[in-house]
C-alpha cells in the first residue's frame, strides 16, 4: 500500500492537528475500555498507531517489564514518541508480516474498516492474540448520523460516504464483528458503543470539519456540488447547533483458552 492508498494520509499538513483532535474525543473511552485487558508486564500490539498516543498510554500501562508494538504504514509520528519499550513498526499490516511473538493485548481504532482486506486483517491479528489475551476493535459506525440529519450536513455526510465507500471503506462493518469473533472462536465477548452528540464550534465540530477539507475534492468527485460541502463545514462552526457525529462501537473478547 503506498502513501496514497491511504484514505487520510499522514503527509497532509494538518494531519496532525486532526489526529490529536481524534485522540482528545477518543483516548478515554479507548483508555477506560483497555484498562480490563492491559496489566504490567504484557505484550501489546497496537495496529495502526497514528499519532501514537495509545501506544504511548500502553507503554506506561505495561511498565519496563512489558513490551509494546506499534505498528503503523506512515510511522512519522510514532517516531517522535520516547519511550524504551516500544517498538515502532512502519509496515504495511495488508501485504507485511505483523510483528513477532504473540501478544496479551491487541487493539486497533478506526483502522480495519478503512481496509478492503479487513476481514483476512482481523482474522490475523486474532492469531497474534497469546492464550489467555485480549483483541479491542473500535470502529465508527454512521447508523447515529444518517436519518437523524437533515440539510447541507446530511449532504455532507451522504457525500463523505460514497466518497469513503469508492475507496473500500465500510461504515458498518463493526456490526459484523461480534459474530466473526464467535466464528473465529473467541469467548467473552462484549461490545460498547458512544453516540457523540455535540456543538459546533467543539473539537468534534473541527476534526470534521478538517476531515472534510482533507476529503474535498474526493467528495466533489463523487458528483456533490461544491456549495453544500463548504456550507456544512460553515455550519460546523455556530455554536448553538448541535450535530449528531457517527457511533464509536467496540468489540472486545478473550482468548478461549482463558475460560
């Protein structure tokens, strides 16, 4: 996969700025989630790190004892984090061999529903699930945001999701996951989900905002007139509107073994 194959690639300049967006809505309910998986002294894989920053929680989480492998395609800003038990890995999760060894905890966040070749991905990083262990997915699922919205921001989203959808993106297939996990015989299995529901003017309101811009000339392509895109990303900024955001929906389950 090259950096283009990338639906939000890393080497746009206000990639970061959206990925730290991401994290700040995000880290403590992923944080709050992976707290009854993550002990001092385990082995954790986090597949498609991004910015890093759960990769970095894990880090302190397993202490010097355990280790942390964060895995990613564009790695820029795994580099930037110091931390003597992580091991940064720039691959590509699709076409390379995943990390060595197995692991106590595996987690991956709005990553496999980017991927075409998700279902084969996750049935691989199962694999890497060590007996005993723990797999966390968390994906959007957009069920929340279509048919609770209505003008040039419904626009928005249809057209985000065709615009996604052309590049092999799913945004449903999390609903999925519960049952793959059964039929790849895991146990314990527990799901989670937040509906986000905030003001424009709020982080939420600009990491979509700056997801859209990034996406633009994707979405314009898809046949969406350019008024209605620039009118949602307005919209974004009033803050007595409230906006419904996509569902994050989570999925965790044990090793068999364990039970």
């Amino acid at each position: 996969m090259a950096e283009d194959s990338y639906t939000l690639p890393n080497a746009w300049e206000l990639a970061d700025r959206r990925l730290e967006l991401l994290e700040l809505e995000h880290d403590p309910y992923t944080i709050r989630r992976a707290r009854d998986h993550v002990r001092e002294g385990a082995a954790c894989l986090e597949a498609g790190a991004g910015r890093g920053s759960i990769a970095q929680w894990l880090c302190e989480a397993v202490g010097p004892s355990g280790r942390v492998a964060a895995v990613d395609l564009d790695a820029r800003f795994l580099r930037l984090i110091s931390a003597p038990n992580l091991e940064v890995h720039e691959l590509d999760l699709v076409a390379g061999d995943l990390p060595p060894g197995q692991f106590d905890f595996v987690h991956a966040r709005l990553l496999l529903m980017h991927l075409p070749e998700r279902d084969a991905l996750l049935a691989r990083l199962i694999e890497k699930v060590a007996p005993g262990g723990a797999i966390l997915c968390e994906e959007y699922d957009v069920f929340p945001v279509l048919g609770t919205t209505e003008g040039a921001y419904q626009e928005a989203w249809s057209a985000f999701g065709r615009a996604m959808a052309s590049k092999g993106v799913s945004p449903t297939w999390i609903r999925t996951v519960p049952a793959r996990m059964e039929a790849l015989g895991l146990a314990e299995i527990r799901t989670d989900v937040d509906v986000p529901l905030f003001r424009g003017g709020s982080r939420e309101a600009e990491f979509w905002q700056l997801t859209w811009r990034q996406t633009f000339d994707m979405m314009v392509a898809s046949g969406v007139n350019r008024e209605p895109l620039e009118a949602a990303i307005r919209l974004l900024d009033e803050p007595q509107r409230w906006f419904y955001g996509p569902a994050m929906v989570a999925v965790s389950a044990r090793h068999p073994r364990h039970v």
